[in-house]
C-alpha cells in the first residue's frame, strides 16, 4: 500500500500517525525502510496472538500525551525528551515531537499538551515554534475546550523580554479554552532543578485524566524510533576531548583575536551535520578567582559543598560557578547586601540594571559596590556555569573524528582591568592536549538542502562564516561545484579576511560561484553586508526566484534586521512586490527552508 493512499483508505491508524509515517519514510534510504519493515512485520507476528484478547482494549484506546518543544539551542528538546522518557516510565502513551515538526491541525484533537518552549532574541519563538506560535494567534486557531494543558518556559533573564514566548503560549491556550494543569512556569539559565519539580507535579497532575497503558515514545525527532543513533555524550554527560589547534586566524594589527581551533573527537563515535553546534564546558581562570578572592576578602582554600560536591572555594569558582557573565537577579542581591544606593537604584530599574549586566562582570560588581559576603552567601547567588554553543566550521566528510570552530576571543577593559568571555578566553589560552569537555548541539533548522545541486546564498560577517566554511567542506566532499555565493565582511580586509586561502581556493576551482566582500573600515564610509546584498539586488532576486536558498549567520541584534530589511528593499524594488507581500515571500520561504538563520 502507498503512504498517499493512506489518508484515503479505512486505517487502525490516526491522521496524525500516518502524517508521522510518512514523515519518517521519507527520510530513509532503500535499505533503512527495508530494514523498518522486517522490524514492524516481526513485531506484528509476535504479537498476533495476543490480538483477540487486545480488541476489547484497541476499541477504547488510552489518552495520549502529546509533548511538544520549540527549542533554539537544545535546553528545551533536552527538557522534553526528559519528561517524555518519565512518562513512558510511568506507563502513559507519549507522542514527543518538535513544534516544527507537529501539524498544527491536529492541535484540535488534543487532550493533554505538555510544551516547552524557550524564548529566543528579543521575546521572539525559536525558529521551530514559530508556525505554531503564529497559529495559535490566528482567527484558524480552533475553540480547545477538551485540552488540559502545561508549559515550561525557558529564556535568560539578562534580556528584556523574559520567557515572553512561553507567557504567550499560556495565554493563547488558556484564550482557546484549554485548562491549566498547573501554572505557567518560567525558567531562568539555571532551569534544571525548576524543569524537574515542573515535570514531577505534570505527571501527578495527568494521572486522574489518564489511563496507563503499555506506552510507547512515538518521535519525531528520532528518540525511539527502532534504529536511531543517539550519543552517549551529552550536556549532561560531555566527552572529554582532545584540543588540537587554537590557531590566531586575524593578523597582528587587527584589533580582534579570531581563532581557529580544531579538537579531537578520538574514539568517542559523535557525529554531526554542517550547520551544528558544539557546546563546549569551560572553567574560569584562576587569575580571576584569585583577584575575586582578594576584593571579597575570602579564603580559596575554605571547604565548601556545591550540589553533591566537596571541593575548596577557589575550586568552586574555578569549575563551577559562572564569574563573566552577570543576571538581574545577582545585581538584586547585591545591591540588598552592600546597601548601595546608586546599585539599589540601578537593581530596581529593568532597563538599567540590563546595561549594567550587559557592560560588567562580577569583578566589577564587587570592585565597584563592595560588600561583606560569606563563601556561603556568594556561591549561592551565583549561577553554574553553563556551556557555550559554536557553530561548526568544519564538515565531518572532510575532518572525519575532528570537529573546527571559529571562536573570537571576547574582550573588553574596564577601569584599567582587562575583562574576557569565560569560554573564548578558554579556547585562547588552551595548549596543545589540553583536555576540552564537548557534545554535539544539532541544529536542524540550519541545513544545507536536500539536494545538493540547489544554489546557496551565505551571508556571514565576522564569526558567522563557521558554518559556511562547513557548508564548503561538505558540497565539496560531495562534488558539487558553483551554484554557491558567499557574502562576507570584517573590518579590514588584510587584517581580518578569515580563512582567506581556502575561500580563494574554492572560487579557482569552482565550488564557489562568487563572493562579495565588505570591509567595513577600509575606506572612509563603512560597508557592510547589508550593503553588498542592495549593490547585487537584481542578481541575487533572480537567485532567488531561481530557487536559491538564503542563509545568515552572526549577530542577531543589528546584523541580521539589517540584511533582512535589504532582502525586502530587494524585493520590493527587483521583484515589484509591496513591502506586505515582500514580508510574505521571505516568510513562505522561511516556512520551506529556504531561509534559514543560526543567529545569536
């Protein structure tokens, strides 16, 4: 029987189950369906002779629940999958799946929806959630009386708009008619220990309104599906890989440190796609401490306990606490601690006290607003370290167990004191052999496209090159020549050209098509991408129409609003389009994939 008539015909299965089927098919090889099929045939055989005494059972079939995430860096997919793993535990029917992934019509059918969402940007749905977000604020959105319904709010309290898309999702729910099974829950970037009490009292909450079954994780993201590789190696649990490179990639007259680094992956069996992360853990420098422990008047050798942890306090803030970034709340405490009135008054001011966090770190804090703090009182109102995501410069058809990153050390000076980002400056300083702990963050909604002749526009200032040089690396292991364009920029151009060799390499030998530069201060007015991209309007339109797919990496706060406010210019002035329409063409072709971000 074929997938297409099976919508038609009368089917055991759901409309969302075929939808699911069909989806997993289509992404098999001959030999992968083979496979599933022997697999389905022989569990139906084993099972043919409980038939009989299951009908009674199939005819009134247990409450689904339906777990959903929109996730942007992994935190909320880690969450779901999480809770959909208990559930199955506990012996309920769970249907776990990306919001990206979900048809939004099957919402109405709905009796129990966990969902987990983050917020990315400024109050805006990660790039999975957004079909379904917008769903849900149209008129098509159905009345959802008979849904029960809970959400786990992910997002970063340093930004203005905190857990907004998680607040909107509850709000939307509870406008259609669904039921709360308990409050909205937000969380900030230290989630663990409110995810799992959110989780706990969700399970407890479902058990009157649903009845246990032998229950299955039905994904569709690959979590138990018979045959899926998952890693052992996780944020959680990382691997603790090889540092091969930090190689400086900017010139000595730049006014940046851009690194290369490359890390050994050995034997640990992770893989990844281009357009992937890496998280990778970091521990603070002891030239840091050391100076935090001298402004606090604190001894590094006192023992202390951090979770299930005895170690000394330098320790602590060297492995486990984060010291370069700074969060609304710890200004709030200290502020109450040191009796400051100039930081109480900045602590009671969002939009202050966001410059504030934005502009210092902890060491300024204390050197600037002293206060007396025990060891205990101050790793209590520090955060854990969490790890960073890099985009993955390299493609694994190339580097095989390596994986490349494009790292830029982050630095600043204040009050004559130098001042780094926690993981860059780990990445800079590390020698040869250092011992770096990794995993791989996927990132689906960066893909190069299905097929590998489709032209690809990259647009990629600074940093935001890493994933095109992987992009490079893979059309070129699979023998794709042209139909690729990169637009890069950087302050100079002998300076700051980043991997300039191999780009130049690419366009002689024709993988690459063409590439359009913009150094910004190499002449008296500045240029930018965004300016590239208007200069080249008409031809890049015609890409475009021509079914290119449009890509963007780097800083989300200015760049990417730039690039895309030149994209609708171009579509208004090339493609006659009014600027609604113009909104609407680049919104349909973000919903085909055909216009991608890895922004940050």
């Amino acid at each position: 029987m074929l997938l297409k008539e099976l919508s038609s015909l009368a089917s055991p299965l759901s409309t969302g189950q075929v939808d699911k089927l069909k989806q997993l098919t289509a992404e098999l090889s001959a030999v992968q369906l083979a496979w599933v099929s022997g697999y389905l045939s022989a569990t139906a055989e084993q099972g043919s002779n409980l038939l009989g005494s299951e009908t009674a059972v199939q005819s009134a079939p247990a409450q689904t629940i339906t777990i959903l995430y929109g996730s942007q860096t992994g935190n909320g997919r880690g969450v779901a999958s999480e809770l959909a793993a208990k559930a199955q535990a506990q012996g309920y029917a769970v249907n776990l799946a990306s919001m990206g992934d979900y048809k939004v019509r099957q919402l109405k059918q709905e009796t129990i929806l966990l969902a987990v969402v983050s917020t990315h940007g400024e109050g805006e749905a990660p790039d999975d959630a957004i079909e379904l977000y917008k769903f849900l604020a149209s008129k098509r959105a159905p009345k959802l009386e008979n849904l029960n319904y809970s959400v786990l709010a992910l997002g970063d309290s340093s930004y203005e708009f905190f857990c907004q898309t998680g607040k909107d999702f509850d709000d939307r729910l509870s406008a259609l008619g669904a039921k709360p099974l308990q409050t909205l829950v937000e969380c900030d970037v230290d989630y663990e220990s409110a995810s799992e009490l959110w989780q706990e009292s969700v399970l407890e909450a479902v058990k009157p309104l649903i009845e246990t079954s032998g229950a299955s994780v039905v994904s569709l993201s690959g979590t138990g599906i018979p045959g899926a590789v998952v890693s052992e190696f996780t944020k959680q649990k990382p691997y603790t890989a090889e540092l091969l490179v930090s190689q400086k990639l900017t010139g000595r007259g730049s006014d940046r440190d851009v690194r290369h680094v490359e890390i050994d992956l050995g034997e640990s069996g992770l893989s990844y796609q281009a357009g992937d992360a890496l998280g990778v853990w970091f521990t603070n420098t002891a030239t840091l401490v050391e100076e935090l422990l001298i402004k606090l008047s604190l001894d590094g050798d006192e023992a202390v306990t951090v979770g299930k942890d005895a170690l000394s306090l330098k320790q602590a803030l060297i492995e486990k606490k984060e010291l370069t970034q700074l969060y609304p709340g710890l200004i709030k405490d200290w502020a109450a601690l040191s009796g400051n009135a100039e930081l109480q008054s900045i602590s009671d001011d969002k939009e202050l006290t966001r410059q504030f966090v934005r502009n210092n770190q902890l060491a300024d804090l204390v050197a600037t607003y002293s206060a007396e703090v025990t060891s205990t009182q101050l790793l209590a109102m520090l955060r854990p370290i969490t790890p960073r995501l890099y985009s993955i410069a390299s493609s694994q058809s190339e580097v095989e167990s390596e994986v490349h990153l494009t790292v830029a050390l982050v630095e600043d000076e204040r009050e004559g004191a130098a001042r780094f980002g926690g993981a860059s400056q780990f990445l800079a300083q590390a020698q040869e052999g250092a011992e770096v702990k990794v995993y791989v963050e996927p990132n689906k909604h960066f893909r190069l496209p299905e097929n590998p002749e489709t032209p690809v526009i990259m647009v990629g200032p600074g940093t935001g090159i890493a994933p095109f040089r992987a992009f490079m690396q893979e059309r070129a292991a699979q023998g794709i020549e042209g139909n690729s364009w990169l637009i890069f920029g950087n302050p100079h151009f002998e300076q700051d050209f980043l991997y300039q060799t191999e780009w130049q390499q690419y366009l002689k030998d024709g993988s690459l098509s063409r590439i359009d530069l913009a150094f910004s201060r190499d002449q008296a007015h500045k240029i930018y991408v965004q300016h590239r991209i208007a200069e080249q309007g008409e031809e890049l339109w015609k890409w475009l129409e021509s079914g290119a797919h449009f890509y963007i990496c780097g800083d989300a706060e200015r760049m990417a609003k730039d690039v895309h406010q030149a994209l609708l210019d171009i579509a208004v002035k090339f493609g006659g389009k009014t600027e609604e329409e113009a909104e609407a063409y680049f919104e349909q072709l973000r919903s085909d994939k055909r216009y991608q971000k890895d922004v940050y």
